[in-house]
C-alpha cells in the first residue's frame, strides 16, 4: 500500500504564490507547480497538464487558472440562456 502524500508547509506556500507569469497560447493551462504554461493532454479519458501530469480536478489548477464556477454565475449563465432563447422565438 502506498503511504499518503503530504505537501510540506513549504510546497504549499511555493504553489499557493505561483502568479502566472504573461498570457499562455490558447489552451494552454498555469502550472502552479512547475510554475510555467502548459498544453492540456487527455490521459485516461482526463484532460491533465503535459508537464507534470496534474488533473484540471486539482484543486490548486482550479485555483490559479479561474476554473471554480459558483453557484451564482451558473444561475446567470443560465438565466442569460433562457433570455436569449425567448428572443429566439419572437423574432
């Protein structure tokens, strides 16, 4: 059985200031823990980053590439679809 990963108090911090450094090329993802731009491979029916293999599920990808969506963006979006939709049918 493996033993369980524990980041250190160190790798956090390192991971947790990993501004992105410009803009990366479209598709590209901030890799907060090479701290560089990377293209997105599939792997095991997952997108992950090429450079280090991480799941766009981890939380600290989400984190620094803006992928959280609440709860009240996705009623928005939602509303803004239903908007367009009745416009839609009037014209």
């Amino acid at each position: 059985m493996r033993e369980p990963y524990y980041m250190t108090s160190e790798a956090v911090d390192r991971v947790n200031n990993a501004t992105p450094r410009g803009k990366g090329k479209s598709g590209q993802m901030w890799c907060p823990y090479d701290h560089r731009w990377s293209d997105l491979v599939t792997k095991h029916g997952m997108n992950r980053l090429a450079c280090c293999g991480s799941s766009l599920n981890d939380f600290y990808v989400k984190k620094h590439n803006h992928l959280w969506e609440t709860k009240s963006r996705r009623k928005r979006v939602k509303a803004e679809s239903t908007d367009d939709d009745d416009n839609d049918e009037e014209e």
